[in-house]
C-alpha cells in the first residue's frame, strides 16, 4: 500500500504522475499530476489510495471525487494532460505519453521542485527535476492519487466518445481490442480517434486499401 516514505526524501512542492491509456487501440493517452499540499486531508482518501488497476471501477470514481473535493478545498492540487491519436503517431506512445505528462505537470496552479513518475523512464524536457520508480503507484500516496486521476478522467473521455462513434464500445473497453471494438473496425472502418501507428490498426487500414 501506499505512503509517503518516497515523498519523505524531497523538499518543496512534491509531484506525482502517472497516465492511463497506453495501450488502446483509440483515444489519447492521458496523464494525472497531483501535489498534497498537506497531509491532512480525508482520512478515507489515504486510506484507500492504491494503483489504479487494483481498484475497482466503482471505487476508482469514489476516490477521484474525493481528490476533487480536496482539490477545491484547497488541500490538493491535480492536473490533466493528453496527448491525442494523431500525436501518438507522429511521436509514438513513449514520447507522447512523456509530452501527455508535461502538459499534465504544466496545468498544476503551482510549480512542483519536483515530479515523481510511475515507471522507469524519464523524459528529456519536463518542467522541474523528476524521478522514476517502479511500482511507484502502489507505493506513493502523490504517484497512487495520480493514476486514479488519470484513469478515471480517461474512461469518462471514452465514454463520451462513445456517444460520437457508437460502434467501436469505447464506453464498455476504453479503446482497448476487445470482440465488439474489432466488429466495429470491420463494419465501419477506423476513424479520426484510432491510433494509426497501431499494428491491428495498420491491418485494418491495409484491409480496406487505405
């Protein structure tokens, strides 16, 4: 479980990033950056707090209105940025999640000494200094609260998509390859938010001829 023992070892303002949607076949990948600005904050929040993948769908949404609730009382402070289908491509996913994760860093209301990153990759030009650490989301309150904001803000995103292009089930599979997303590439072809780049992607473009 998470705590603060990795946050411990900074000075000044302490980021944590993560990002949700690498591997879709759809949609942009997204990053979450969240600063605490004090540790007294909803118990329940802490107390819960874990990688987003261990947690279910119903309590990722819990623990994402939690952050907001504190982001508006002033004790949190949580950024969001994209990088799209078409930056995906032109970059590919490891650069444009990097850049999906300055955008993110760069919303924040305030400017963190440094960012804390799930994973074990840096990127070359980011705002502040930065540090990677495996597992990092299930080890960091700041890297933890950034992948349930992250992921939670995504699949609110496909699901609105959804509504735009109805055939693929983004609300249901977040743009990964499910059954029902690959008979929607077969019925009615790629569109502006599949990840070109791609490889069942490119396969289905090759199929149709474009």
């Amino acid at each position: 479980m998470p705590d603060w023992k990795i946050e411990d070892n900074y000075n000044g303002l302490v980021c944590g990033v993560d990002e949700a949607g690498r591997g879709p076949w759809a949609g942009p990948v997204v990053a979450g950056a969240v600063v605490f600005l004090t540790r007294q904050v909803a118990p329940e929040l802490l107390a819960q707090l874990n990688d987003s993948k261990k947690l279910s769908a119903k309590k990722r949404e819990y623990l994402y209105d939690l952050l907001r609730q504190e982001e508006a009382g002033g004790r949190v402070l949580c950024g969001i940025g994209e990088a799209g289908a078409a930056e995906i491509d032109e970059l590919n996913i490891l650069q444009a999640t990097f850049l999906a994760m300055r955008r993110a860093v760069e919303k924040l209301k305030q400017k963190p000494q440094i960012s804390l990153i799930d994973g074990n990759r840096l990127p070359r030009e980011f705002p502040c200094e930065t540090a990677c650490f495996i597992g990092g989301d299930g080890r960091s309150y700041s890297i933890a609260a950034a992948s349930i904001l992250a992921k939670v803000y995504r699949d609110r995103l496909m699901k609105k998509l959804a509504e735009q292009y109805p055939y693929y089930a983004f609300e249901k599979n977040a743009g990964y390859g499910t059954k029902a997303h690959i008979e929607g590439l077969k019925k009615y072809g790629v569109t502006p938010q599949h990840r070109r780049s791609y490889r069942p992607v490119k396969e289905f473009l090759i199929e149709a001829g474009k």
